[in-house]
C-alpha cells in the first residue's frame, strides 16, 4: 500500500500527503506538525474545496448543473474521516509519534479529524453547500471574500474567516497567520491583476518544519489554482522568500470554457 510505503521507516521526517477526493478540484491535505507543536496528532488536516456528491447547481439547473464524469473515490465527509484515520494509524503503525486517539480505560474518545476548511471560490463546484454541512460545525472555514460572506449566512459554523491577500511588504509568511491557525502554518491568497481577477487567483498554504518564520526555518508551501494564475504572479513570491520551497501546483490541464468561449483571456 503506497500509504505504508510513505510512513515506513520510522526515522525519517514525516511529509505531506495530497489526496484527490472526487478526480475534480476537491483535496485533503495533510502537513506534518512540527515536533514542537505537541499536538496529539501527526498531521494538521485540511479540506480544500469539498464537493463529494450530488450536482453542483448554480442559480438553477437551467443555468448551471455540474456533476462528475466519474464516481467520487470519497463519496461522504465520513469516508474523508475514514481516509484521516487510515493516516494516523498508518503513521503509529510504522514507528511515528503522534495520535488522533486517545486511550481512556477500555474507552477510545475521538478527536476531531479535519482541522481546517479552505474555500478558494463561492460557485458551488467549490463551496459546496450539501457537502460542507456534513462538515463538523466546530471546524473553522477559512475561505475567499465573497466565500466566506455567503457561509456566515447558514447560520452553521461557528468560525468563518477570510482569507488575507499575500502582500511582498510582509517581513514574513507566518506575519499573516490567522487565528485558530497554529504558529507554523499561515493561509494566504495569491491576487491577480489581469485578465480574471476574480476567478484567476491562487491560495497559498505555507508552513515551517519548526516554529519561527517559513523563511528562517526552511518552509515549504503548496499552491493551489484551479482557474489558473500568471507565472509573474508567483515568482515575486518566491524571489521575496528565498528559503521557501514550493512542492506543488495544483491546477487545471484544460483550459475552460463557457458556452464554447475560453474565459482565461
């Protein structure tokens, strides 16, 4: 099982995990907790634009009703749970500290398993309404402006917070960190000026192998863009931040249209 092959030697630093949940823009991203951070768990998980079932209808289904070409792998918030526990008990299982369970005589309490919700876009094939109230109510949502304005409006969770714009005058990634975000991992949006702006964007996820800043302590980042965004737009981020490390880029291969007309130009 790939899951054991990357948690079997006991000795060597954990790393992230990116899973595709439904073969569309939906992932979770596991980051390994810094040893510092004396958590219970190994791994800060968070859920990316969940949209696991059902069709994603806009305004109606006269204007917009998208479904997935193929069945979702993880059909159900509670199969994403089933995914965080095979995680951690991997990760015991092969030597690593760090444990979502805690032991109390015979009786095993369960922690909560997802720790952040991020919400890159208010159309509905990112914020997902049916599959976000699956979501526990006590997992803060960290989403886009307009994202977040529309989520206050259910009435459900209890923490919704926007999503601050990356700027290069930040002496430090970490500078932006939004609470109940831990000291080593900050949210950020990457703005664009041309084209789309509103759809043309990226989200940041940055975090440091220890505490400190990113920079300082060899951080690494992942970036997520899936309408697109300019190269001139991540490069300054990367010029800015020299001890930073992007591991990955996870975007769109087509490019999309509407009603036969490509919308990135």
């Amino acid at each position: 099982m790939l899951l054991t092959e990357l948690c079997k030697t006991p000795h060597t630093q954990l790393r992230p995990f990116l899973t595709n949940l439904n073969g569309d823009s939906s992932w979770l991203i596991s980051l390994p907790r810094p040893a510092a951070d004396n958590s219970s768990s190994a791994y800060f998980h968070i859920l990316l634009d969940p949209w696991l079932s059902g069709p994603a209808v806009e305004i109606g289904s006269w204007f917009s009703h998208l479904t997935h070409i193929e069945k979702e792998a993880f059909p159900s918030i509670s199969a994403v749970h089933d995914l965080v526990s095979d995680i951690t008990d991997t990760t015991i299982r092969e030597g690593h500290k760090g444990v979502h369970r805690k032991r109390k005589g015979n009786e095993i309490r369960s922690l909560p398993q997802i720790d952040a919700v991020i919400i890159s876009h208010n159309l509905s094939d990112h914020m997902h309404k049916e599959t976000l109230l699956q979501v526990s109510c006590e997992v803060p949502v960290f989403a886009v402006l307009e994202a977040a304005s529309t989520i206050r409006t259910w009435n459900y969770f209890s923490s919704v917070l926007d999503i601050p714009d990356y700027k290069l005058t930040y002496p430090s990634l970490i500078h932006t960190r939004t609470a109940p975000l831990p000291d080593w991992l900050s949210i950020l949006r990457v703005s664009a000026q041309e084209y789309h702006p509103a759809l043309h964007y990226g989200i940041m996820i940055a975090f440091s192998k220890e505490f400190g800043t990113v920079e300082d302590q060899g951080g690494e980042c992942i970036l997520y863009s899936p309408h697109g965004i300019q190269p001139c737009r991540i490069q300054p981020i990367i010029e800015s931040n020299p001890g930073l490390r992007i591991l990955a880029l996870l975007h769109g291969l087509d490019e999309p249209t509407v009603l036969g007309i490509a919308i990135w130009a």
